[in-house]
C-alpha cells in the first residue's frame, strides 16, 4: 500500500466518533442499570431510590453531554492541529461508575 493510499483510508473524523459513541454507550448503560437499581429498591427503601436517582441523573445527563462537547472538541483539534480534550469526562464517568457501584452494594447488602 503507497503512502497515498494509507492517507485516504485514515478518517480524522472516525476516532472522534468512535470515542463519542463509546461514551454514549456508557451512559446508556449506567442509565439502564441505574433504571434497574431504582425499580428494585423502590418499594422496599423509596428514600435511597429517590436520593440514588436524584443524585445519579444529573451526572449521567452532565456525561452523555461532555461526551457530545468532547467529540466536537475533539473533532475539531485533529483538523486544525489543536489540543486534544482533557479528562473531564472521564472524571464524570468514574463518579458515576461509583454511584452505580455503591448503590448496586447497598441493595446486596440489604437484601
């Protein structure tokens, strides 16, 4: 394969989006199980499932967000040679893995 062929079959836009549906589907994915842990604790705990909801919902939105933002920021360095994004998202994702985790335990732990 010649250097120019190479060069057309690498899309700047293609990692971007890659990354940015990757997040997308962790939030999904925290939104379903989420969904699932409020449902089971609510007829037996109703205040931690209010309060688990309450806390997790906007951290899941703020998430799905930063992912759209990122991918714009990120799409728009490769094409102009700028800064890549920071860790911010990942931030957001890793406390709302925790919040998801913490409740999954409570509900374990009480039965």
């Amino acid at each position: 394969m010649s250097r120019d062929d190479r060069a057309r079959v690498w899309s700047a836009g293609a990692q971007p989006e890659r990354t940015a549906l990757a997040w997308s589907r962790t939030a999904l994915a925290c939104t379903a199980l989420l969904g699932l842990l409020v449902r089971q604790l609510l007829p037996d705990h109703p205040v931690a499932a209010i309060g688990l909801a309450a806390t997790a919902v906007p951290v899941v939105v703020a998430v799905a967000l930063a992912a759209r933002a990122r991918y714009r920021a990120g799409h728009h360095a490769l094409h102009r040679g700028g800064a890549l994004p920071d860790g911010r998202l990942a931030a957001g994702c890793v406390l709302l893995t925790t919040l998801v985790a913490v409740a999954a335990a409570v509900f374990i732990a009480t039965g």
